[in-house]
C-alpha cells in the first residue's frame, strides 16, 4: 500500500513502515516556542530533573506575543527564556524581531520534508514548503527539549484536488475562508490536509502561509502543499535545501477527497465569533467597521502590505478608521520602510506597531473598545480574541481590509474601482 506525504515523513523520522492510525517517536528536526509558551515548557522541563538539551542547535525562542515587555509578572517569564537559553545554548530571538512562524522561516528552519514542531496552534503554517508543521503544547515541548524526539499518532490524511484560475483581487485569504466553511470548524479534526492540482500555480508562496496557517482553525494536525515548480523556484531563490521534498505515492489511501475550483471562489468575510462562520461580503456591505488590523502570522507579509498600500494609493483620503499596522518581522518591517510604505500609511492615519503578534490575542496594546466592529487580516476572531468580549472581530484580505479604512465599512473594492 503507498503511502501520503505524513505517514513518509513519519516513518522516516521513527524509521519505522507506517501508516495512519499507527503511533510513532519520531526525531524531531525542528522546533519553535515563544514567550506565551515557553516558559510553561521550561518549567515543566526543571520539574522532569532534566539536565540536557539534547539538541539546541534545533530550537528557536521567539519573543512575540508580549511586545514590548508590559509588566513586571511578563519580565519575570522573558526572564527565565533568557537564562534557559543562555544554559543551554540556545538560539533566542528578542523581542520586536517578530512573529514566531515569520522569523522561524526567515531563519532557515523551514525545509521540504522536514518534521517541525511548535508551541503554538499555528505551526501548521510551515506546511507552505512541503513539510509537517505541528502544533503542540508545553509538556511535550518539555520532552522534546531532553529527548529531541515527540511520540505521535500518525494521521490520516484528506486530499484537495485545487483547479481553475481566482478572480482578480482573489488571494490566500478567500481560499482559507472559503476551505474552513466546506469543512467546517471540526472537519480537520487529527488529520492532515494535503493540496494538489493546477490551481495552485496562481497561489503565491504567501498565499501558501495563509491557507496552511488558517488550517488550524479546523483542528487540522498539519497541513501540506506538494513541492511543485512554484516551491522549487522559491527554495532555489533563498537556497532552502530541497533533497528531502516528498510527494504520495500514487495508491495511497485518502480518507476523503474534496474539489475545489478556484474560480468559485469571491471574497469572503469571516463573521463573529468562529473563521468557518464565513459570508460573501455582498451580505455584509455597510457594515460599520471601527477599527482595521492589518498584520499577524496570516497577512503580515511584504506582499500584504504591498497589496493594502497600492490600493489605498489609488483613492484619496485618510483612514476613517483606527487603523493598526503590525509587520510581521522586523526584515519587512525595514523593507516597508525602504519602499515608503510606512510613511505613506502613517500620512493617511495607521499607528504602526512593533513586529510582533500584535492585538491579535489581546496580549500587546491595540484593544478594540466596548462595541467595536474589527475588520482584520489575522486567523483567528473568537469572543474576546483581542481582548475584550464586548468587540466583534470580522476577518478578510489586505484589500477588503484597505477599502474599509477608507470608507468606514465593509465595502467590496470593485465597487470603489480598480
């Protein structure tokens, strides 16, 4: 019986014959913990009597949830990553550098074939470049820390068979959406997710992020895009080793298989308070929007804000919103700096923040007041996300985002023109 890309990689890595269902340890190649997770991770490691990091040189801690550091009680966590790492010989990544799974990738972690954990639920983003990304919590971080190997329940795998050619101004964004309403909020529930067909030749390596990295939304384990021509010439544009990509076997055994024209797809609003609750943004025009995010794991890319600054070129006029701007490392950070993006957005009214998570979970300044209607480019909008329950929190593109900074509302741009 063949096999999908998971139960390959699993069974490299347990160097073992196996397939879905079948229960692993598995070598880890790489791991990423932050400054939400971390320190639960480092304290379960001393409780274990743990004496040793068996390989260092694999993990990254990254201070990005809590940027800048907001009180004493956060000191004391940052704190103990920096005298863990210190210990250990372990690489740090201080805080403003940016998001966890941005600077993760910058950092040349991310790698076809390889088998990555992370402490946070959207680990599953480094699946873009044709690996397993899974998310998991700070016990089995600790484990990992001592060991440099995770037991695992391989898992079974769903197939996406992506066609047709999106509709201008269609992006990543629209597919997650559009993917999290055909499944559902528990239809990736321990499995992984794997995409093929000719469609995806007009998905971006970013786009790529967006849909892997909106994937835990369903509970996925991990999700995987197939190292076709676009992620080769992207691996050979940043000298990203490629000898370990991996593709199924043609006999192996899908759970289901879904199809999805890429055509079909328009924009797409995430409505309160799940991302699978999703309406095509006809049914929501007028609606009033208080406040614009632009930024988080999901579309805090230089192509994103290269996307929300063009179109808001196009028109004139400040922000009638407030307007948050977060990059999601500080290598776009400098790159919008350079290109004048920055300026151009601070001239129209955005507050830029450090790179970093943001608002996104509430944890960093940005909280929306009691009644205000967010529009945000982030993956997740649950009852109280961003900090207060009394705020309702609707999810979109960089554009959609750009034309209700504009307007004050939720507006299709093709209505405002091209």
């Amino acid at each position: 019986m063949g096999k999908t890309i998971a139960e390959k990689v699993f069974s490299q890595k347990s160097k073992l014959d196996c397939h879905a269902g079948d229960i692993v340890v598995a070598e880890v190649d790489a791991a990423m913990t932050n400054d939400a997770s971390g320190p639960l991770s480092i304290q379960i490691f001393q409780k274990m009597g743990s004496k040793q990091v068996v390989y260092p040189k694999r993990i990254a801690f990254i201070i990005d949830h809590y940027v800048p550091c907001p009180n004493q009680k956060v000191a004391l966590l940052h704190q103990s990553i920096y005298d863990f790492t210190k210990k250990y010989g372990i690489k740090i990544f201080n805080a403003g550098t940016g998001i966890g799974h941005q600077v993760f990738d910058e950092k040349g972690f991310v790698a076809p074939g390889r088998l990555i954990i992370g402490g946070d639920s959207h680990t599953t983003t480094y699946g873009y470049l044709n690996c397993l990304g899974i998310g998991i919590g700070s016990s089995d971080m600790a484990m990992f820390f001592q060991s440099g190997k995770l037991w695992f329940k391989v898992p079974e795998t769903v197939r996406f068979n992506i066609t047709g050619h999106p509709k201008k101004g269609i992006t990543g964004k629209e597919v997650a959406l559009y993917l999290l309403s055909l499944v559902g909020a528990n239809g990736g529930n321990y499995l992984a997710f794997e995409f093929y067909g000719d469609g995806l030749r007009y998905l971006t390596m970013d786009d790529r992020r967006v849909i892997c990295n909106m994937m835990a939304e369903c509970c996925v384990k991990c999700s995987i895009m197939p190292f076709d021509e676009v992620a080769k010439s992207y691996c050979e544009m940043h000298s990203i080793p490629v000898e370990s990509a991996v593709e199924p076997d043609r006999d192996c055994v899908y759970k289901k298989t879904y199809n999805v024209d890429l055509s079909a797809v328009d924009y797409l609003i995430g409505c309160p308070h799940s991302p699978c609750i999703t309406k095509k943004i006809s049914e929501l025009t007028g609606t009033k929007i208080d406040m614009v995010l632009i930024g988080t794991c999901t579309n805090g890319r230089l192509e994103d804000f290269r996307n929300f600054y063009n179109f808001v070129s196009e028109h004139r006029g400040n922000f009638v919103t407030e307007c948050l701007v977060v990059p999601a490392s500080r290598e776009i950070e400098l790159e919008l700096a350079k290109e004048g993006i920055l300026t151009g957005l601070i001239e129209r009214g955005a507050m830029v923040l450090p790179p970093s998570c943001g608002p996104c979970c509430g944890s960093s300044p940005g909280v929306p007041l009691d009644n205000f209607n967010v529009l945000s480019t982030a993956n997740r909008n649950f009852l109280g996300r961003m900090g207060n329950s009394n705020a309702k929190i609707y999810l979109t593109s960089p554009v959609v985002a750009a034309a209700a900074a504009l307007t004050g509302r939720i507006i299709d741009p093709r209505e405002m023109g091209e």
